[in-house]
C-alpha cells in the first residue's frame, strides 16, 4: 500500500511550483479552486506598487487576526528602506516573515500543493508579485465544545473532564497530566480528501519501540480517501479484521489514556472524534474502569467481581434457560419447573423462538432509546418495555419467566464497562442461543470452548487477548480480576512490553 504522506494530491498539476508570476500563479489557484465561493482572493498592493494575493477560506480564519497582524502592517510599512535587490528576490520573503506579519505560526512553501493544503487546514497565504516562494501564515478560528464530564464512561469518583472533537484540546487535556518530555506526540496526516490529524501518543522509554513502529507503520500505508471518526482507524490496522471482538479499547477519559501511556500502551488521538484508541488491547482491560484505581482496593476487587458474574449472565443466561427447558427439564426442581410451564401455558411458540423475539425485540428497544433525543429515547425505552412487555404476557404471546430472563440479561450487559465487548457479547448471545435450541447444553459447550479457541488465537498487535492468564504472567495478575493495593502494584503488566516494567523505585 502507499503512503498516506504521497497519496493526498488533487491532481499531478498541483505538484507545480510557484512561477513568480503572480497573475499567472493566481489563474492557476483559480483553476484549482473552481466553484469554491468560500475561499477569499484578496488582491491589495504593498509599498503602493507591488502586487500581492491573500488566499483563504472565508469563516474558517480569524478575520480581525488578518487584519490586525498582516494587512495593516504589510500596507503601512515602508519598505523603501530596503536594498533593491531585497526588494527583487525572495529576501523581501523572509524579511516580511521575521519583521512585518506579527502571527505566531509563519512558514514558507514553493508548491501549489503545500499552498491548497494550508487553505484547506485554515492558514492563509500570502504571494507577492515576483517571488517565488509564498507564506503561509496560521489564522485559524478555532469552533470547538467546551469541555464536559464524559457520557459513556462516568465515575462518582475522578476527573470530570472529557475529550472533545477538537485535537489540540484533546492533546492539552493529555499534557495536563503528563507534564514529562518523555510524553511523544507524534503528528500524521491520513487520508487523500480529508487529510485528518491524527496524533501517535506514547511515553518514550516506556512503551515498546516495535509497538510504537508497527502502529506507526500502519497508519502510513493507510490509503483511503477519508477518515471521518476513529472507528475508520480501527478497523483499518487491527490484526484480525473478521473478529467480532475489537483489538482496540477507546475511551473518552483522558486520566484513562494516560493510565495506559503509563503501562506501556500507545494512544491515537484523532481530529473530529471524541474518542482516543488504545492498544494493545486485552479481554481484561475492557472490564476495568478508571474508577477502580481511585476506590480503595476491598471495594473495587467486589465490584470487579460484580461485572464478571453479569457478563457470564449477559453472554450465557437466555442460552442456559433454552438448553434447559428444550432438553434438560430434569435439571430443574419440580416446583420451579410446573411454575415455568403454567407460565408458558398458552405461549404458541417454542422457548428458543420466543427467546430470539423477544431479544430482538429489547434490542430494538435500545436502539431507539439510542437514537431518538436523550429525554425522550429514556422515556420510549421504559414505557415501551413495561406497556408491551406486559401486553405481550396477558395476550399469552410470550410467558413471563421470559420477559423476566432478558430483563436481566439486558440489565446485565449495561454493566459491561466498554461499548465495544457490550456489543460482541450481544452478537454473541444469539450465536449461543440457537446452539442451546438445537444441542442443548452441549451446544453451549462446543460454543463456549469455540469462542475460547478464538479468543485464545487472537493478538493485538503481538499481545495475546487473553493476556495475562494465557499465556500466564503471574506478575501482572495484581490487577486483573482483582486489583491489590497500590503499595504493592510495584511493576507494569510484563506482558504489554519488557522495556521498563518498574512503576516504583522500592521493591
């Protein structure tokens, strides 16, 4: 695959140089920039008799900052102290960059190429009349969100502060925190349209330098024409693109981001999204939450537990009722037994197809409560599953044992701390749920151990998934299903990388 750095040009014309000619350079942007209404072609003259061109785009710059900082002290000047032959060559270039535009980001560019970039990222450009070289100047007007309380991932106890869709936010909020030169920002562009900033963050020293190239390396020979959120990233340079489990975690948390840095993960902060990738990427990890660090270690290991238990409920509960009803009645106590079957009395169907409706039907009812406004998806989600649920019982289309079954396994899989396992888990369900109504409790073994063989072939980036219980690491089990207290957390997980594994000086 190509470079994403060679694979941006508009056409092989714009590969051309500036010809010094400024009529003729400015019917080339013309021809480049047809139909663009938004971009600004300012003509004005310095010095009252040498013409010069300010190209930008209109509502994307700081128009006072324009005013200000270059055209009023390009026209005031007086540049008739300059030395001819400054005034016929590309020094009048750098001197205008050095003494006359007062703008923080200045830099010079020969191509017609380098210029439509700058316009297209906010900068301006400046050309003069008889130089061959033009400067983009950085005016850009910054419209971003403030910043607020992540939605997917609150705490009662922690940082407030979320990332946002505007990169340099995202970037401050992640300094703000790891106030070390060791913290590398590495910036790349990708994508041929959208050229989306994408940052490769990592602690120098601690993550791995064959991590740190291979996702390096990735992002390069990304060639595609854009990148609109991180999902695109994601899938684009995971190792298994056909896995229903995500090789990736993500969060909306910067303290999160920076716990991983910390433990030798390497973060992708990416233009336009809220959202930083991070990998390697474990099964454990997608069960821990920030706030289990800032609890105290009893709490936290309780809570831990509390996850794992429902989701062993949200991937096996609604299969092990069908296997047991369908084949094994025997399994189940009598009194328990003749109270499910009075309740399916009048039920027409059998367990395994009311089952498949009615989870279709409660992930129908997520879904809407997802897309329709906060306040009134919240509203829809409840009335819908009371009101119908109850409807569905006393019209005798379903039985309440199970309207009482995928209750809680929807509960169950809302505890999931990541989005993305919450979704694997719910694939998954249907996937053992047919198992179970055809083989019974042995099609949920034969399910069980596929899914297991799958997960144990699976790698993120040379990481195995089910690192560190297999391959086993006992070092790095101090934080995993349980978490010890700080004092004694004295190394990172060996198994994210071998190449500075103490956290504390003390043994």
């Amino acid at each position: 695959m190509k470079s994403s750095k060679n694979t941006s040009k508009y056409n092989p014309q714009n590969n051309k140089n500036f010809s010094g000619n400024l009529s003729h350079d400015y019917n080339e942007f013309r021809k480049i920039l047809n139909n663009c209404s938004d971009i600004v072609f300012r003509e004005f003259k310095i010095n009252k008799s040498l013409d010069a061109l300010l190209i930008y785009i209109d509502e994307f710059v700081n128009v006072e900052q324009i005013d200000m900082n270059i055209l009023r002290p390009l026209l005031s000047y007086n540049f008739n102290n300059l030395d001819n032959s400054s005034n016929n060559s590309n020094d009048l270039n750098g001197f205008i960059r050095e003494h006359v535009v007062s703008i923080g980001d200045v830099n010079k560019i020969v191509s017609f190429q380098d210029a439509i970039d700058n316009i297209l990222r906010g900068n301006a450009i400046l050309m003069i009349d008889g130089l061959k070289e033009a400067i983009s100047l950085d005016v850009k007007k910054y419209v971003k969100r403030n910043v607020t309380e992540p939605v997917m991932e609150p705490v009662v106890r922690g940082p407030r502060d979320g990332f946002t869709e505007d990169i340099k936010t995202n970037l401050l909020l992640v300094r703000k925190r790891l106030k070390t030169p060791s913290l590398k920002m590495e910036k790349l562009l990708v994508g041929r349209l959208s050229k989306t900033i994408i940052y490769v963050s990592y602690l120098d020293g601690i993550a791995s330098d064959s991590l740190v190239k291979d996702i390096k390396d990735k992002l390069n020979n990304i060639d595609i024409d854009a990148i609109l959120e991180s999902g695109y990233i994601e899938e684009l340079i995971e190792d298994n693109h056909f896995s229903v489990f995500s090789q990736f975690g993500y969060t909306e948390r910067p303290d999160k981001l920076c716990s991983s840095l910390l433990e030798g993960h390497v973060g992708i902060l990416i233009d336009n999204t809220p959202l930083a990738l991070m990998a390697p990427q474990t099964l454990f990890e997608t069960m821990q939450t920030s706030e289990d660090s800032y609890e105290r270690y009893l709490p936290s290991i309780m809570i831990r537990f509390v996850r794992y238990i429902f989701l062993g409920l949200a991937f096996s509960l609604p299969s092990f009722y069908i296997a047991l009803l369908t084949f094994h009645q025997g399994m189940i106590p009598k009194k328990l037994l003749f109270t499910i079957w009075a309740s399916r009395e009048n039920v027409p169907f059998p367990v395994l197809i009311e089952a498949i409706v009615m989870e279709i039907f409660f992930e129908g009812l997520r879904e809407a409560g997802l897309r329709l406004p906060s306040g009134t998806g919240q509203t829809v989600s409840v009335v819908g599953a009371l009101v119908i649920g109850d409807a569905a019982v006393k019209a005798g289309i379903v039985s309440s044992s199970m309207v009482i079954i995928v209750s809680i396994t929807g509960i169950a899989s809302f505890i999931i701390p990541r989005y993305n396992l919450s979704l694997s888990v719910r694939v998954l369900r249907f996937f053992m749920m047919v198992l179970a109504g055809t083989f019974g409790l042995y099609g949920m073994f034969i399910g069980f151990l596929t899914i297991l063989i799958h997960m144990a072939k699976l790698s993120s980036f040379g990481t195995p998934y089910l690192s560190p219980l297999a391959p086993l690491d006992l070092s790095s089990l101090k934080d995993v299903v349980v978490r010890v207290p700080w004092p004694f957390m004295n190394k990172r997980p060996e198994y994210i990388n071998k190449k500075n594994i103490r956290r504390k000086n003390n043994p």
